[in-house]
C-alpha cells in the first residue's frame, strides 16, 4: 500500500523547535523527489522546503529561510523537517508530498500550533 505517514506535530512555544517526519512505503522512496507544504487555517497549501530525490535541495519559502531544514532517511524511508525558531505564523497542518513523473502522493497532514 502506498502511502506517507507524517508525526512529530504538537503545541509548542514561540522560539521551540520540532521535528516532523514522514514515513514512506509502498513505493520506493529514493527514486521520488520529497517535499513538505503546509496549510494555515484559511489559507491556501504552499510549499515549504523540498529534497530531490538526489538528496539536492530545494530554494527555502522565504518565510522559513534560516530555521528550517529538510532532510532525508534512505536507509529508513523517511522525510524529515526540523523546524526552529517557531513563531505563531507557522502554525499550520504540514503536509508530506512525494512526486516523480506523473505521481503524485500526499500523506494526511501533522498539526503544528505555535503558542504561548
């Protein structure tokens, strides 16, 4: 069964890091270009970082340049965010995306709320 399956969202304070991951199976992980986007309440999905499937990575949303960090597993098949510096704008449900040729595959989204 193909899918992604993110964990690692929470409640954290302002200035707290978390790490998200995403684990990948049914498909075979390396051969996919990995991405992390997320979606604020009432806001449109927009991409956050993303890793090729060459372990390159992407041009950072300015919003997280500096306190983000995508990574990738591939002896576990699994993305990784780790984000620092939290501020409140970057609560939102984060989501995993996994893309190569015409596929296209999303993971259920991890809630991130950055409170004090």
């Amino acid at each position: 069964q193909v899918q992604l399956v993110e964990s690692g969202g929470g409640l954290v304070q302002p200035g707290g890091s978390l790490r998200l991951s995403c684990a990948a199976s049914g498909f075979t992980f390396g051969a996919y270009d990995m991405y992390w986007y997320r979606q604020a309440p009432g806001k449109e999905r927009e991409l956050v970082a993303g890793i090729f499937s060459a372990g390159d990575r992407l041009n950072y949303a300015d919003s997280v340049k500096g306190r983000f960090t995508i990574s990738r597993d591939y002896a576990k098949n699994t993305l990784y965010l780790q984000m620092d510096s939290l501020k409140p704008e970057d609560t939102a449900v984060y989501f995993c995306n996994a893309r190569r040729l015409i596929q296209n595959i999303w993971g259920k989204g991890t809630l991130v709320t950055v409170s004090s």
